[in-house]
C-alpha cells in the first residue's frame, strides 16, 4: 500500500507534499481545544479514567450507558502513557501530538484515495483534484481533529481506495473489511455508508460471493477485538454497537439535543463551505446522480445522507465522515458538465467566473482556519492561562457560572479535567462582584456581555487575550462557521 500512494511523484506532487506538511503542521499547532465537546469528553476524559486523573462519577452519561466505543480511546491511552513514560505532563503538548498524529494518518489515507481516484480523473484535472482534495480550505481543519468522524472518514477513505484498486484478491478483500471494521469502531453510524458501497460490490461490480467471505472475516477480526478493548474498558462484557442502538431507543437524542427538518443538512452543505462552493456541490451531486448513478462514491453517501435527514436529531458534524469524498464529487460533477457544455462561449465564460472566485473564496478560508483555534477558542483562553501564569501559586480566575471555560453547562462530566491545573480556584461572579472589582484579577467574560465588559473597562480592565483572533472573527462575517458572540476574553489590570 505505501508504495502504491508515494510512488511515481513529480516535481509537482513533491512540491504540494511539502506545502501539505507545513499547513497541516501550523494547523495542528493552532487547533487547540475541540470543535464539540463529544471530542474531547468521550475520548481524552475517559482515557484518564485509566491514565489516573479521573473517576467514573466525572465521566458523561454515555460511560454509564457504556455506549462510547474504546479504540480511539486506547489510542489516546497510549499515547498519554507515552509521553508519561518521557516525563512529558504538559496536556496541551499532548493533546497537540494526537492532533499531528491524525494529521499524518490523514495525508497518508488522502494520498492513497487520490493515487486510487486517478483513473476516473481526466488527465488535464489530475492535479486540480489533488489540491482540492488536501486544500479545500474546510478539509484540513476537519483532517487534524482528534475526533470520532475524523477517524472513522479516514478508515472509510482507505477502505474505497482500496476497492477502487480493484485487485481481486484475498488480502485486497479482507483489508476492505479490516477499514469498514474500524470505520465502524470509531463511529457506529458509517455502518449507513458501509451497506452502500457493500451493496455497490453486489449490484454494480458483481463480486463473488468469497469475496465477501473475507471482507466480512476482516470486519468481524476488528469488532470482536474492539469488543475486547470495551470489555476490558468497562470491566464486564459489553457489545457497545448493541447498548448504542439499544440506548438510542430509550434515551431520545432528540429529547436531549433538540430536532431540525428533513432538510437541514443539504441547507447546512449548501451554506457551510460558503453559498459559491456549497452550490458546486449540490449541483455536481446532482450531475452524478442522473448521469454517473452506477458511481461507487454515489451508492456510499446517498444511503448516510438520506437516513441522517430522516433521523430527527441532526448536526453537521455527523456528514464529516464524508467530507473528504467531496473534492471527487466536485471533479466528477465538472467532466460531465464540461463534457456536454464545453463548445458554449458562454457557458464556458460563466465557469471561468465561478472557478476564480472559488479559488478566491477558498484562500482566504483556508488562511483563517490555519489560525483559528477550535470551538471557540475557550481551551484557547485555558492554554495561555497556563502558559502565562505562576504554576507555584494559587490561580484564581473569576468567570460567569454559565458560560465557563472550563466546565461547560451543568451536565454530567463535562469538566475539563484534562486540561484544568492543579493550582486553580474559580470564582464565580455576580453583581456583588461586579459592583467592586478590586485590582489585579484574572477575569473570562464571552464576546457579547457588552454591560458586563464596560463596568471592566471602566475599572481599568483590558483584553488580555482573545479566545479567537480578532481578524479570524472579522473574516467570519464572510464564512460563518462560528459564532463569535460566545468567544471568550481574558480581561486583566496589568
């Protein structure tokens, strides 16, 4: 496999690979903190359920429905015993090397999908499709995260190489098996995918039926290891895909979390990436599906996206697993236009128009988020607290009781443990507070307490420190992918 995705590589490609690794490095650098809470909360805090620095009672209610598969988890595990082993404590340092971790697992599996992808691709495109695939400017930020849909869309993304490479052969088959087992692992619901291409080898490549013997061999090696990992975990037997689904019938998601209309998510694809580009996809996921039906790329998202948009309970997060299937959709939509529509001046004048501001649009997106902290940059505010300040003395930072970097909300286990040092105090403030702040505090006040932040600035107090940029939150009027209201600032005296 490894010589199937580095060889043959030309000037170009070497150059690309260079800028590939900076900008994934700066990334991974810059990305601290999480983009969701089930990121941070559902891995790292239940790795230090073994790793020493937490307890069960601190641990979210999926670890008592024990629904949280454990690989990704063991993972972490091992690579903060790792750095133990080196005397490396810092989490921030540690949470930065799972990120490089994944960025690296990232370029390896996109390297290999593209290097699979070449023979659909028209020799003229080949290195648009490449660059598309590593800098469509909301792909890399998704490809350094640490996170379940990160994971489980990478394993899916080799696991299609793999049946692109059309080598029939055992090992080829159970390999495929091995990337759907683990797909699966890290995230239960890209099994909706899985039965699309699946259904694809049986309908439209017409494989043998030992081909699927093996796949389905590699697949059940990694669910039953995998069980072994949860059932060591949890410490009793446990079949987490079953207490998912089982649980997901009792404890309600959208009881919980809230719902949103059938159409959410091709509003959220449509407007996500920005109107030029969210259009292009649509309409090259149009294109493919009424000219290009029997495309094995089409049979694996239709199935995700259909049965996501059923299913009440929706956050864009849960299409991340597909993102990296998007540059293909885009390259495979542009032939077949191009293909009826390429002697029309006009059309041809109007595509120009639109790739220039694509190319435009997706700079100054990528610019931004290789500077912008995850979320909204609360483990931002933490990382330079730490970094800043005294780890000898008492740290007393005062914050709002519902809008705290460091304890989100009032659910169960979502305190940052990981991340919060030994040394600090919280304080929690009020009008009383307010009304007399005295001298020399460590204040953490969101963007949008505008009252509250005059009665600071009024006391002499001034920004510290941004959660987030303030040239990354202006160049968000434009892309829209946070909401600046929430970041938070450190206010000081000094």
């Amino acid at each position: 496999m490894y010589k199937y995705f580095i060889s043959d590589l030309d000037g170009f490609t070497k150059i690309i690979n260079i800028i590939v690794f900076i900008i994934f490095v700066i990334l991974s650098i810059n990305s601290n903190g999480y983009h969701h809470p089930d990121e941070h909360f559902q891995i790292i805090e239940f790795a230090g359920l073994k790793a020493g620095w937490n307890i069960e009672e601190y641990l979210t209610w999926e670890y008592d429905y024990k629904i949280r598969p454990t690989l990704q988890v063991y993972i972490a595990l091992l690579i903060i015993k790792t750095a133990l082993f080196f005397h490396v404590k810092n989490p921030f340092f540690i949470a930065l090397i799972l990120r490089l971790l994944t960025a690296l697992f990232s370029i390896i599996a996109i390297s290999f999908f593209v290097k699979s992808s070449k023979h659909k691709i028209n020799k003229n495109y080949y290195y648009i499709f490449i660059l598309l695939s590593f800098f469509l400017w909301f792909l890399p930020s998704i490809n350094v995260r640490f996170s379940s849909e990160t994971w489980s869309g990478l394993c899916l993304l080799i696991s299609t190489a793999l049946i692109q490479m059309d080598k029939k052969n055992k090992l080829n088959y159970f390999l495929i098996g091995i990337f759907w087992g683990l797909s699966f692992e890290f995230r239960f619901q890209v099994a909706l995918a899985i039965v699309g291409f699946l259904a694809w080898l049986v309908v439209i490549n017409k494989n043998k039926l030992r081909d699927f013997f093996y796949i389905i061999a590699g697949g059940l090696v990694v669910v039953g290891f995998c069980t072994l990992l949860d059932s060591l975990f949890y410490g009793q037997f446990v079949f987490t895909p079953f207490n998912y689904f089982k649980t997901n019938l009792i404890v309600n998601p959208k009881d919980l979390f809230g719902t949103q209309p059938w159409f959410f998510y091709m509003i959220s694809i449509l407007n996500g990436p920005t109107l030029i580009i969210g259009a292009s996809i649509i309409i090259s996921l149009l294109i493919t599906i009424i000219f290009d039906v029997k495309n094995l790329i089409l049979w694996g998202i239709i199935p995700f996206i259909v049965i996501h948009s059923i299913i009440p309970h929706k956050e864009v997060r849960f299409l991340f697993p597909l993102v990296n299937f998007i540059p293909i959709i885009l390259m495979n939509g542009f032939q077949l236009i191009t293909e009826k529509k390429i002697n029309n001046e006009y059309y041809l004048s109007i595509l120009k128009s639109v790739i220039l501001a694509m190319v435009i649009v997706n700079f100054g997106g990528l610019v931004m988020m290789m500077f912008k902290p995850a979320g909204n940059g609360s483990i931002n505010i933490i990382q330079h607290i730490n970094k800043e300040y005294d780890k000898n003395e008492l740290l007393n930072v005062y914050v709002f009781e519902n809008n705290n970097p460091f304890i989100i909300g009032n659910a169960k286990g979502l305190k940052t443990n990981f991340y919060i040092p030994e040394n600090l105090q919280l304080n929690y403030i009020n009008d009383v507070f307010l009304q007399n702040i005295g001298n020399d505090k460590k204040i953490v006040i969101p963007k949008n307490y505008y009252s509250e932040r005059e009665i600071l600035e009024n006391n002499n107090y001034k920004i510290e420190k941004s959660g987030i940029p303030n040239w990354v939150m202006k160049m968000n009027i434009l892309y829209r992918i946070f909401n600046d209201s929430s970041v938070p600032l450190l206010y000081t005296d000094k």
